[in-house]
C-alpha cells in the first residue's frame, strides 16, 4: 500500500471513509502528529495550562507545555481517489478519558504514540485498544530526531504481541507519520484478511 499525494489526488464522489484515533499519554505529540499529515487545516481544541491544572495534570517532563487538548484534534488524508482517512486525536489527560469510548467508536485502528522518556503514559492506551479488540501501531516519537531506545526493548517494555507494529517517528515530519500510518493500515489489512480466510475454514 502506497499513498497518494493527498494535496493533488481528487476524491472520488463514492469514496469510502475510515476512521483512526490518534492516542497516547500527555505531551507526547498527538496535536503535532494531526497537524503534520492533515491536508486540511486541522480542527484543534487547545487551550493554555493554568494554574487550575497544578494537582490535577501530571506535567513531569512535559514542563515547558503551555497548551493542552481539552476535546480532541481533527484532521483528514486522503489514501486514493477511493479512500479518505479522518484522524481523531484524543486528549491524553485522565481527567478526558470519558472521552475516549466515543471517539474509538467506529474507528477501523489506532495509532498509540509514545515518549521513551514518560514511556508509562502510553500504557493506559496500549490497554485500552488491546481491551476493546481495536487494532493499533505504536509509534516511538524522537523528540531529538533520533532514539536511544533499542526497539525491541520498548516492545518488550510495553509487552506488545509481535504482530503489533512498532514504528520509529517524528511527529513533526510528514514522511515519517506517512509511515506509522501505513504500518497500521497494513496491520489492519493482515487481520482482516485472516479473519476472511479463518471464516472460509470448514467447521
């Protein structure tokens, strides 16, 4: 599976939708990540940390954060003439989780973005998609452009099965989103395609 160039490829009146839900701890790069691969101006619902978060929002190594997602962000790409893809980003906060249920429903994967520095805050994420059987890909943000990690320790740091995807990143480069997101759509692909052939299988 290849993409298009979004910006130039016209959309076919019948083109069928998919949603993917963007998650992930606090300050990880989810708002980034929209922005970056949206073709479209992205929907975002940031507003400043106050002094009413203290207590409330864990800001440890996220202390230069001055915005925070109090709803969700919204953008959209276009796959192929047949495909459009509309991103959801959820808020990472614990105080948002209610949120979450929504957002995930209908959603065809999701990508759970991770720091290797505040590596526990995707695990509430990791959880909640293995939970609901929604299929999802991990992609590991290089804040730095580069990381330190080896990429099996932070599989195994995240007790991910192996057919789950895990994918050097950077949220603030197109190409390297482009990436994450194909690695999840190839990975949903495999499982419906399984799916198929095991319904085929005779009793």
């Amino acid at each position: 599976m290849a993409f298009e160039d979004s910006d130039l490829t016209a959309v076919s009146p019948d083109a069928a939708t998919a949603k993917i839900l963007i998650a992930g701890g606090f300050g990880v790069g989810k708002t980034t990540l929209v922005g970056t691969i949206s073709e479209t101006e992205p929907l975002r619902t940031e507003e400043l940390i106050t002094e009413a978060s203290v207590g409330v929002d864990d800001l440890a190594g996220v202390e230069r954060k001055t915005t925070t997602t109090v709803a969700m962000d919204f953008g959209r790409i276009t796959l192929s003439p047949a495909l459009v893809v509309y991103l959801f980003g959820a808020p990472g906060q614990d105080r948002f989780w209610f949120m979450w249920d929504d957002l995930s429903r209908g959603a065809l994967g999701a990508v759970v973005l991770a720091d290797t520095r505040r590596l526990d805050s995707c695990f509430p994420s990791v959880d909640f998609f293995e939970h609901r059987g929604i299929p999802f890909a991990v992609g590991v943000n290089c804040f730095d452009g580069y990381c330190d990690e080896d990429p099996e320790d932070i599989r195994a740091a995240l007790d991910l099965p192996p057919e789950v995807p895990l994918v050097l990143c950077d949220a603030r480069d197109r190409e390297s989103v482009k990436r994450v997101l194909l690695a999840l759509l190839e990975h949903v692909m495999r499982g419906l395609a399984a799916e198929a052939s095991a319904d085929r299988q005779p009793v």
